[in-house]
C-alpha cells in the first residue's frame, strides 16, 4: 500500500504530519493493505490565515485492486482530528464495501 500526502500553501510543518499521516494511515488500514493498491491524503486549510472553528480539511482517497476509487473527507478544529475522522470514515467504508463483495 503506497500512501501519497499532499497539503496545501496554509499548513504549517508539512514533513512531520506527512509521517504521522503516514502512521495514521497505516495503523488504521493496515489490515486492509492486501486490498489497496494506493492512498492519497490531501490536506487543507479552507480559511487560512482567516482561522475558524472545523477549517481544517483532510479528503482521502483509496484505490482498491480491481474497483473505482472511493474518496472520504473529515474537517475538524485541528489537522490531527480530521485525519484521524477521515481515516475512521475510510476504514468503516472500506470494512462495509469489502465484507459485501466477500459475501458475494
């Protein structure tokens, strides 16, 4: 399982929350790897230099082997939390989608 991060010009300390992104990803969905070819993270600041509250945006992007893509998104009051709500979101989609073709 390949995982790209990409981040927009407002996010600060881009090298070490690609690593912890990189973690949460792995740890969340590792048990699924043998599935996924490919995660993208993108990462973003929708009010930038504005601040408010739920401004900071984490979309991630799965490529399953043989399937179309499927894309979930989280925002939140930190980075931390929305990758952490987009990777929750991601594994229960790919739990679900993964356990009907099982069944099949």
């Amino acid at each position: 399982m390949k995982i790209q991060i990409n981040t927009d010009n407002h996010i600060a300390g881009r090298e070490e929350l690609a690593e912890q992104a990189k973690a949460t990803v792995k740890s969340t969905l590792g048990h699924l790897a043998e599935h996924i070819t490919r995660v993208e993270v993108h990462l973003s600041d929708e009010n930038s230099d504005k601040g408010g509250s739920h401004d900071k945006r984490c979309m991630m992007e799965a490529r399953l082997e043989g399937h179309q893509p499927v894309a979930v998104s989280d925002e939140a009051e930190s980075i931390d939390q929305a990758i952490d709500g987009a990777a929750e979101k991601l594994k229960r989609f790919l739990d679900h989608t993964l356990g009907r073709l099982h069944d099949k």
